[in-house]
C-alpha cells in the first residue's frame, strides 16, 4: 500500500485531514478555497477540523455550524463563498478585503457580514497588516 499523502481532492478521508491539518499548519490561506470546498463533506470530522481551520485562517465561522442540518450547513457554505469572492488574492497578490497579515503587529479578528467569533463569546484573532 503506498504511503498517504495530503490531497484536498482524495476519496481518503485521512489524506482529506493530513490536507486541512497542513493548511492550519503552515497558515496556508492559499488553502482557503480547498477549504471552503470541505465544509461540503458528508464527514462530521472533516466538517468540524475545517471549520476550526477556517476560523484560524481568517477570523470567521460565518455562523458554520458543522453538526447543523445539510440546508443550514448549506446556506453557510453559500456565506463561506460569497465571503471569499470579496476577500480573496487578486491576481497581483494584493488583497481585495482587509483580512491577514499587517504592520501593526496587533492581533485583530477581519470584519465580516456574517457572525465572527466575537459575537458568538470568543476570539481567534489573527495579525493584521499592509498586505492590501
């Protein structure tokens, strides 16, 4: 049996898993639509290590709810989406919204249209900076 590697796109869920576990990891927000992508999964675990990954990333849970009803789940995945089309990498590098790394060097949670963990009792914050 070879050896299992990430992937994002294996039937494995343990690749699946190795996957988000690196993209927490190494702070890969390259991984965000991957991730995104994963909040789909018909895996409870997969659902749950991603959106904590997520929230890592950016500093939005987006009101995901990993153990929710599938039409709940989905009308988070839908925020998750439209989140990421306004705060994605333009092709330059730059960004289109205010999130990730800054000169500051405080540690702020990204604005959001959804619900951010600040509203639900908590923080994951993350640097802010000049990356815009």
């Amino acid at each position: 049996m070879p050896p299992r590697q990430a992937s994002f796109n294996s039937i494995d869920p343990v690749e699946r898993i190795m996957a988000i576990k690196e993209a927490a990891h190494s702070r890969d927000t390259s991984a965000i639509p991957d991730l995104i992508r994963q909040l789909d999964s018909q895996d409870a675990a997969i659902r749950m290590l991603t959106i904590s990954t997520l929230r890592d990333l950016t500093g939005q849970d987006l009101g995901f709810d990993p153990t929710a009803r599938v039409a709940d789940r989905e009308a988070a995945v839908a925020r998750w989406h439209a989140w990421w089309v306004e705060h994605r990498e333009s092709p330059d590098g730059s960004r289109s919204g205010s999130w990730g790394q800054g000169t500051s060097g405080r540690y702020n949670p990204l604005p959001t249209s959804g619900v951010d963990m600040a509203d639900r009792g908590g923080t994951r914050p993350i640097p802010t900076g000049s990356q815009q």
